[in-house]
C-alpha cells in the first residue's frame, strides 16, 4: 500500500522558516514527479511546488507567489521529497499536502494526509 506521510509543520512567525519532510512508502517513487500543495481555510487546493522526473533528470517548478521563497528537493535513496518554506508570509498559512503523481495510462496521484503549517503576523 502506498503511503505518503508529511511533518514538519507548525506555528512560525512572519519572516521565519520551516522545512517540509514527505516520506513515500509502497513503491518508489524516483521516475515520479512529486511535490506539493496547499490549501488555506475556505479556498480550493493549489499547486505549489513540484520536482518532475523525465529521461534528462529532474526539473523543478513554482506558482509564481512561492517563487525565490521556497525550495523543493528530493533525497531517492530515503524516497522522499522536502519543501524549504523562508521568508513566509501570514497568506501561506494552510494545510501542505505532499503529492505523487505516477504518469501511465491512467495518471495516478497519491496524496499524504498533510500537515498544518501557520504563519503570524
């Protein structure tokens, strides 16, 4: 069974930093695009970061308010993917969701059961 476990959430103050951790089990994911997306209080979920696996390597893409703020990484070995949050601001506050999405056929995408990150002013 695959399963996707997020931590590294938590109160932080305007300015300040966290690290996202996503820890994938079931299957590896090396030749899958991971990443992340959030959702704050009251509005749809939305992309924010992913690495996009192809035949050249990997390449990394950002919605436009996180970009030069937060850096996506991946470790294969540990079959993770982290999310480097600085310079937050109180409109990222949400829930942070770890995604995988397996291209096929079918485009399948694993989700994990994420974790509540929250910015003060």
């Amino acid at each position: 069974q695959v399963q996707l476990v997020e931590s590294g959430g938590g109160l932080v103050q305007a300015g300040g930093s966290l690290r996202l951790s996503c820890a994938a089990s079931g299957r590896t994911f090396t030749n899958v695009d991971m990443g992340w997306y959030r959702q704050a209080p009251g509005k749809e979920r939305e992309f924010v970061a992913m690495t996009r696996w192809s035949w050249r390597g990997y390449n990394s893409d950002y919605a436009d308010s996180v970009e030069d703020r937060f850096t996506i990484s991946r470790d294969n070995a540990r079959n993770a993917v982290y999310l480097e949050m600085n310079s937050l601001k109180p409109e990222d506050t949400g829930i942070y969701y770890c995604n995988g999405r397996v291209a096929g056929p079918v485009t399948v995408d694993y989700w994990g059961q994420g974790t509540q990150v929250t910015v003060s002013s």
